[in-house]
C-alpha cells in the first residue's frame, strides 16, 4: 500500500513546484505534450519503457536546483546571446526557468540523464536534442528570441507596451524568460505557447508597433498559391498552426522567435536567398507572387534595377538616413510594419511608404517621411551612390549635380514639380493624349519621382507588374523609353516617357519653341526631325537645373548635353539667353551647325 501513497505523493508535487499551466481541460496538459517524454508520450523523442512523466524534469528529493524540484544537472555554460540596435535591453546569460529549458534545448545533454535514477533513463535516441530539429536551441542564442532581460530595461520604447502585459508571466523585476512565452505543461496553443499567436496575437501582447493594425501584414487575406517556396514553412499549410492568409500568420511572415535565418531583428530568411542572409531574401518567398498579388523580385532581373544584390551592408533602423551610401534595401523605402495600400495625393507618400523615414528638401532627416520625394533623397540627394549609374547615365551637362534635392529645388530656374508647382502657369503641351484622364495634367500639377521611374510593367499604365522603381527594361529605371543618343530617329516609342505627358503634336507643331521668322527653321519639329534627330535630352534636363553664373540661362529646363551640344565664340559654355514670352536666343555649336546668337521665334 506504501507505493501507490509514494506515487500520489510525487504527482501532487509535480502540480505544485511548476506554475500552472494557464488554461487545462480534458483535452490539454502535460499528458499530451512533446514534454511527456515517457513511453506513453506523442513524440519521437521518449522513453524505452519509463511510464512515470514528471520525472524528466523533476524530482522530489535532491533536486537541483531545489526550486522547482529539478532533476537535471545544471553545469556551467556560455551561451552566445541576442544583439540589436533596436533593443534597449542587453540580455545576459540564461538564467532562471530559461537556463532550466536550455538543460535540454541546447542539445548538450543527453535527454536521459537525470540525477534519479542516477543511471538515467534509456531514450528512443541517444544524447541530447538532435540539431536537426526545431526544438534545438544550442548554445548560439543570438538568432532567438533573448530571454533573461527586464522588460523595464527596455523601456521607454514606442514599439513596446509601457508595462509588462498581465496577460503574459514575468518574473522579479519584470524579467522575460522561456515561460513568459511557452507554457511547458500545455501544449492547447502549439509549440507550447502561452497563448494562441493566430493573428499575432502573443507577439502584439507586449509589442505595439506604430501602423501595424491598418497594414497589408496585418489585414491581408492572400493565400499561398502552392507553388515552392512555401512563405510560412513554420505556420502555414502542414504545420501545427495550419494557417493560410498572411493575416493569420502576421508578425509570422517576416519573423521568427527561434533560429532565424537573420538573427538581428530575428527575420525568419530561409532558402537559397538566405545563404548566406539577405534581406531581401526575407520578403522573396511572398513577394515573388506566392502570396502578394504581384511578383516584385522578378523585377530586379531587369537590367535596370535597384540593386539589391550590390549591397554590402544591411538596412539598419537607426540608421542615419543622409548617411546610405552603401546598401539599398527593400525596408530603405518600405516599413513592413505599417505598408498598405493607397495612392494618397503627390506629392505624399503613398500607403506602401508608411512610416518610413526620409530627407526633405533642406536636408532634414523627417520621421516619418511626408512625401515621396523625401524617401528618395535618402539616396539620390547628399549621400553617395554606392552603385555606378546606369550606361549613359548621367548626362553630362552643363551644370552638372547629382543630387536630385538640389534639382528639385523650387529656387531653381525650372523644375519638373515634384516639391511643389512648377513655375510656368502655362504649359501648352498639357496634357497628353496618351494620358489616362485621371491623371488630369496641367502646368498647376505636382508629379511624384515614381510617375517616371517605374517598373515598364507598371500597373498604373495597365500592365501586370508592381507600381514603384524596383527594375525596368528602360534606364534609368524609367516605365517607358526615353532615348538619350545622339541621331535617334524621332517617333512615339523613342521618347514615349516624355510624350506620355506632353502632347507630342503639340510638341511638332512649334507651340511652344517656335521656328525663327527670318528663315523659317528651327523649332522642335527641326530639331527632332530628320534633319537633326536630336534628343530631348540634347536640350533639357529632366529634373531641374540649379542656377550657375556665366552658364546662361536655364528656363525651361534648358541644360545641353555637352556631348552633343558645345561652346561657341567666347562663351565658355553653351549658351541658351531667354528672352520672355516663348522666345530666346542660342550661342553654340551643335551637328556642324554654329548658333551665333540665333533667335527664335
């Protein structure tokens, strides 16, 4: 009679020296989880022939440690831990309940060797947790979720919840461990969660990211077409989550709480992107069209792109954003956390720019960026391209710059209106008639960079790609042909970047750069025609022109290619005078053909 006493002894401990699970029923327990390692257990990993389930991890008598009742010999060890610049909090060695779970989730330590009985207990394998499964943590912790910090040290912090959530278990002092996420006695949720993270439910229990409830991460409905790579090899389709839309595996699309394949930020990275790390990697296996509605990555194997595979460093939010000068990234121009559609009004951002941070037109940094633009100068303004420009690209000019902040600048003489209106109040070649209506052109319209650096693809000209600079079959990145040579033959599809706003009839007919009265020459249709077969770009600077003296005037847009178009006379430069009302005088060689300050009309 004494045994049965003895046994009922020893489960009512096993009930008290470990905290409740959260929730019990019929259904749940320890009976039925991976931790009942017992021959009885549902798992690979158990017992030849042991029945008795508490004793894996505890012991009623000479336990170590004697709180909870441990039955594990806890040695010496040195883990390698989480780092991150976006974490207030440096994580120390495991201790407490996590250096207790790491007793077996390092993989060091045979899952048999218990201090009672001191000979162990024979298991289905020998040694510790295999490497090969998901429940091996090893001693490199620096890719997992880090444990044995305070939640307080990592405050104040906007991306966090101001105290530590009751609905979660925190230690002395607010500390995080193992338990504060899984539940070692319950496995209702899977994988031992303390709570269902369906939803991201468990992950925005401590976390409140700025966006993250309108974003597409959050409300998506897209499913997994079935096609390899699989998106959420950890929670979708076959796995113990089995969920299907983005919305349901939320945080868990882009993230993993152990083994991530980038540790800094725990991206989950996984397949042949991701060896070695990258992070565009991380949002291939849905934005290849497994799950987002267009193919992005197939776009930066265009011959113009931007090169995400050129990078030498990683996007890092603490970046300086004047100070890229080394990497570009898909997270430089796209917050995760709060994308989401919409087109907004130029020049704003539009939904998928959210919360991303920028440069504006004085070179402030802006978080969040307001307008397109300013997302843009990040790179294409003070920092230095870290890549050279595409074949042909710049042109050489006149006044030459780089800087697109400085080109933009509403103190120029002339600007494409990206920062704000334009400077001429008419514009005769506005609008196109290759324009759809709803873009609505007139000399009072302000454009975004992306009306012109687009994919060729571009849905907004009704194509199947994706809005948005990622790559195009024209350079520089432009959604339609914009032809920069020397003798090319005037016609829709050469210049079709520029026609696709400006009325190419009008442009013909010498509107607005009419032919001199004393001989009848000149004028666009000219100057585009056969006789000359100039580019547009011969002539004007598709962006802006800063003022520069002894340069002549730059109205207009007016900046000569200096390969094409040279100085004549005493000029230094190239000469263009204006002279008001649509007229003006040129100073220069061009084709054979000296400009002696010939005027038009």
């Amino acid at each position: 009679m004494k045994k049965p006493i003895a046994m009922g002894l020893w489960a009512l401990l096993c009930l008290l020296v470990l905290p409740a699970p959260r929730t019990m029923n019929a259904q749940t327990g320890i009976v039925g989880t991976r931790h009942n390692l017992s021959v009885t257990g549902p798992g690979e990993l158990k017992a030849l022939s042991e029945t008795r389930i508490c004793i894996f991890c505890h012991t009623p008598h000479n336990a170590q440690p004697a709180t909870p009742l441990w039955n594990k010999q806890i040695d010496a060890r040195i883990y390698s831990t989480y780092t991150s610049s976006t974490m207030g909090a440096t994580p120390g060695q495991p201790t407490g309940p996590s250096r207790l779970c790491l007793s077996c989730h390092d993989g060091t330590v045979a899952l048999g060797a218990v201090l009672h009985p001191s000979s162990g207990i024979a298991m289905s394998a020998s040694g510790g947790i295999p490497a090969n499964r998901s429940s091996y943590l090893g001693t490199s912790l620096f890719d997992d979720h880090p444990v044995s910090f305070s939640y307080y040290d990592s405050l104040p912090d906007p991306e966090l919840l101001e105290a530590p959530p009751a609905a979660l278990l925190f230690y002395e002092n607010g500390m995080v461990h193992c338990s504060t996420c899984h539940d070692p006695h319950n496995d209702q949720n899977s994988k031992l969660l303390s709570m269902s993270n369906e939803y991201s439910a468990l992950c925005v229990t401590c976390h409140k990211t700025a966006g993250w409830q309108e974003s597409s991460h959050r409300t998506s409905l897209q499913t997994w077409t079935g096609q390899a790579p699989n998106p959420w090899p950890r929670t979708g389709a076959g796995t113990e989550f089995n969920w299907t839309t983005v919305a349901q595996n939320g945080c868990g699309s882009c993230h993993a709480p152990h083994s991530a394949g980038g540790p800094k930020r725990l991206l989950s990275c996984y397949g042949p992107e991701c060896t070695p790390f990258t992070e565009e990697g991380n949002c291939a296996p849905c934005h290849n069209g497994n799950a987002a509605s267009r193919n992005v990555i197939s776009q930066f194997n265009k011959p113009s792109r931007h090169s995400l595979d050129s990078a030498t460093d990683v996007h890092d939010p603490r970046e300086d954003p004047r100070m890229i000068v080394n990497h570009v990234e898909c997270v430089d121009c796209h917050n995760p956390h709060a994308s989401r559609p919409g087109a907004g009004q130029p020049p704003g951002v539009s939904g998928r720019q959210e919360r991303v941070s920028g440069v504006d037109a004085g070179g402030t940094v802006r978080f969040p960026a307001a307008n397109e633009y300013e997302v843009c100068f990040k790179c294409h303004a003070d920092s230095v391209p870290f890549k050279s420009f595409s074949a042909g690209f710049p042109v050489q000019r006149v006044v030459n710059t780089t800087n697109t902040r400085i080109e933009f600048s509403t103190a120029n003489p002339s600007y494409h209106p990206v920062i704000s209106y334009g400077r001429n109040s008419d514009v005769p070649s506005l609008p196109s008639s290759l324009a759809p209506p709803e873009w609505n052109l007139s000399a009072s319209s302000i454009i975004r960079c992306t009306d012109c650096h687009d994919s060729d693809e571009t849905a907004a000209l009704g194509g199947a790609g994706p809005r948005g600079p990622h790559g195009s079959l024209y350079s520089p990145l432009l959604r339609e042909a914009y032809e920069t040579a020397d003798n090319t033959l005037e016609s829709i599809g050469s210049f079709a970047l520029c026609y696709r706003c400006h009325e190419r009839s009008s442009i013909l007919a010498d509107i607005s750069f009419q032919k001199t009265t004393s001989a009848g020459k000149g004028g666009h249709s000219l100057h585009l025609g056969p006789a000359v077969n100039a580019p547009c770009s011969a002539c004007h600077d598709p962006h802006g022109v800063p003022d520069k003296a002894l340069t002549g005037d730059h109205t207009h847009l007016m900046n000569f290619d200096t390969t094409i178009v040279t100085a004549q006379g005493t000029n230094p430069y190239p000469f263009f005078t204006d002279l008001g009302s649509r007229s003006g005088s040129c100073t220069l060689s061009c084709h054979g053909q000296l400009h002696d300050g010939r005027s038009y009309p």
